[in-house]
C-alpha cells in the first residue's frame, strides 16, 4: 500500500482534508485507511513484513506521539519491521505518511 496519509473522512462536496490534532491521530487514521486498502486485496494487518513512515519535524515529541499511535494500533500483534525518516512536507499539509509491504 504506497502514500497513506490521515485524511478525513469525506465530508459533503468539501475539499480532502487532513484529521487535526497531530502525529498522533494523523497516524491512527493512516492506519486505519492502510487496513481498509489491505482488506480490500484479500490481506490484513497481520501481513504488513515493512513500514515506511515519513515524519514532518522529525522531533523526539513529534516522533513519540507518532510511535504511540504505531503501538496503539498494532496492539498485541507482532510488529513488522518498520523505518521512519524526517522529511520537510507531505501531501495536504499532512506531518504522517505510510506506506506498508504485505504478503498475500
């Protein structure tokens, strides 16, 4: 599943945006929309082996608060392998990004 990020759910005719609030609730709507995409190809969550996150202003705060929605949402499951990189923009003024490798 290639460039997730944590937009909104579509609201009535208005322009894609991102969900507010941060690294945190930013990466649990990316997670959520990356199971949808594997669901819809027969995968799960379970089948993601890598995750590439990208992170604007990659700080330690910034970063733990995206690392704790990471951990939040896999719960007690296995984690895959995972990198994260700093970067300096992403789509739609989004600060999270993730795209994930699964096996079929």
């Amino acid at each position: 599943v290639s460039g997730s990020i944590g937009l909104a759910p579509p609201s009535s005719g208005g322009p894609p945006s991102i969900v507010p609030g941060g690294p945190k609730p930013e990466m649990l709507r990316t997670m959520q929309i990356v199971e949808a995409c594997l669901k819809a190809c027969g995968a799960d969550v379970q089948d993601i082996t890598m995750a590439h996150c990208y992170l604007v202003d990659n700080t330690k705060e910034r970063f733990g608060e995206m690392n704790a929605a990471y951990l939040e949402f896999f719960g007690t499951r296995p984690l895959p392998a995972r990198i994260t990189v700093g970067c300096s923009a992403l789509a739609l003024g989004s600060c999270v990004e993730v795209d994930v490798i699964a096996k079929a």
